[in-house]
C-alpha cells in the first residue's frame, strides 16, 4: 500500500505519493479548483486512490509559528473531516509550517523560473509534507 501527501491551498492541491516501500516520496500532481471549492477535489482524489492503490492519506496543517491554529489551519481540519468521510482512509496530519518557503529555496536554487516556479511549489510542498511522515515511520 502507498500513502499520498497532500498540501491544500485556497486554489490548488498538492499531491505526492510515496513509492511502494513508503520510504520515498516524490511529485504526483496539482489539482486546481475554483474559490475553495474543495468538494470539487473529491472525484479526482478518488480516481488517485483507486488508480494507486493509496491506504493513508497525510495532509499538511497549516499552523501558525507559535503552534497555534489560524484560519487555513481550521479550512484544512474541515477538509480532513470531508475525506475520512468520502475515502474512509485514515488522514494523517503533518506540520507543515515553513514548507512553501522550503519548496521555494529548492526551486531557486535549482534555477527555476517564477513563472515555473508557481506552478511547482505546491507540489514540491506535498512532497515535504509526506517525506517527514514517511521519515517518521522508519
């Protein structure tokens, strides 16, 4: 079974997946819905899950630096809920403070572009996120 990271933003979805060991994981995909329609998510997520063979989901939660929860924070909760109850997966949550920043600085030092660059961050985030899950388990 593989697990699939995943980074919520107010517009787009990152999602990584993990190879079959559970120790790697790398770039999937950037799912893109209109203002916050996160049900809009649903059909594709689950065409991933089936398609992957996904039994743990891992979604970041966005904290804020003194550990408190913020608005984004409370979205992502909300978006938890919704796919334990779509998917009956477990959904695991992973910090996920600083992880844009992260994705940013690997960009720019990999010279990639701005405009590129947008279109990666998201995915690159997912990836961070589930790599710290994965790093937990060993």
């Amino acid at each position: 079974m593989r697990c699939l990271g995943l980074d919520l933003g107010s517009k787009t979805l990152g999602v990584a997946i993990s190879d079959t060991t559970n120790c790697i994981a790398s770039v999937y995909t950037t799912l893109y819905f209109d203002n916050e329609d996160y049900n809009s998510l649903i059909l594709p997520l689950r065409d991933i899950i089936n398609k992957e063979n996904i039994d743990t989901l891992v979604l970041g939660l966005p904290k804020n630096m003194n550990n408190t929860l913020g608005e984004r924070a409370l979205i992502t909760l909300d978006f938890k809920k919704m796919l334990e109850d779509e998917f009956n997966l477990e959904v695991i949550m992973e910090d996920e403070r600083l992880t844009s920043v992260i994705s940013n600085n690997v960009l720019i030092q990999a010279d990639v572009s701005r405009k590129k660059r947008k279109k990666k961050v998201d995915g690159i985030a997912a990836v961070i996120i589930l790599q710290g899950y994965l790093d937990k388990l060993r």
